[in-house]
C-alpha cells in the first residue's frame, strides 16, 4: 500500500496553525484500487473514498475460458491497462476496452491456429481433435454473435465509473 499521508501544513504567519502530525491519511491500495482515509489519532474508523474495481471479462467469455484460466488473466490484464489509460484520456473508454477485448481474442485464435498446425504436423489424431476444439471455442470467444454478444456487466462497469466521459 501507499501512503499519500503528510502533515497538514498551513501558513502560521496569516493566522493558520500548523499541525505536528497529519489530521488523516490517505492510503492507496493499488490492486483494488481503493483510497481510504484514516485518522492517525487511535481511530479505526475508515471512510471509503474512491473505489475503482477492476473491470469484469464478461461472463460469457468466463464460461468459455473456465479450462483456460490464463486466458481469462491475459484478458483481466488487457482490460486495466485499457482502463488505465481511459483515465489518462477518457475518450470512448467502453469503446476502448471493447476493441482491447477484441484484439486479445483475436490473438487467441492465431495462437491456437498454431497450435493446430503444429498437432497436424504430429499426426496424433487426439491432439490434433483437442487444438481444433481449442481454435474453435477461441473463434467462438471473438464471435459478437457469441462470447463478444453480451457485455452488460462491462457496460455497466464503465457506466459507473466513467458515466458522463
């Protein structure tokens, strides 16, 4: 976690005081992405000031990838850093995110099309069954008439987080 607390300082020649330790502090958790300000002075109350979750994978591409539990991190990943950079610039983040989906899924499918002519190349018919159902179920990931059909829980997300952007 990181710190962001320092002592509040306020000009004692126009009048202000100037505290010998800070009056809170606010910490910053960044894998969840929530700011939270504490009192110094015994207090274990804690107040919630921002909280910024990550965005989902939907839940239909979840479902696809349960046997692919790195595919959904690599899409996990791909997604902060899209919303990562919507706060730097929020231009069309849901847009954003979408096209990052995308072209992640996309190199799913070349990935297991390699692996396919690579199990061609072996002649073993069971793993070359086993990367044809791979590719297949990658291309059925990138469908928009499939895994890419539902993004409600993604729309949401940046609907709360970004609304007005």
């Amino acid at each position: 976690m990181l710190s962001l607390g320092a002592p509040l300082a306020s000009n004692p020649a126009q009048g202000g005081r100037q505290p010998t330790q800070p009056m809170s502090r606010m910490t910053l958790d960044p894998t969840t992405h929530v700011r939270i300000l504490s009192n110094p002075h015994g207090s274990a109350e804690k107040a919630t000031v921002m909280a910024f979750g990550s965005p989902p994978v939907p839940a239909e591409i979840r479902e696809m990838f349960e046997d692919y539990p790195g595919h959904i991190e690599r899409l996990q990943e791909v997604l902060n850093r899209s919303v990562e950079r919507s706060r730097k610039i929020p231009f069309m983040p849901l847009d954003d995110a979408t096209w990052a989906l995308e072209g992640t899924l996309e190199a799913f499918i070349m990935e297991a099309s390699d692996e396919l002519q690579a199990a061609e190349k072996s002649g073993n018919p069971a793993v070359i069954a086993e990367a044809h159902q791979k590719k297949r179920l990658m291309s059925f990931a990138r469908s928009s008439n499939r895994g890419m059909a539902k993004l409600d829980d993604l729309w949401e997300y940046f609907d709360l987080h970004f609304r007005g952007v």
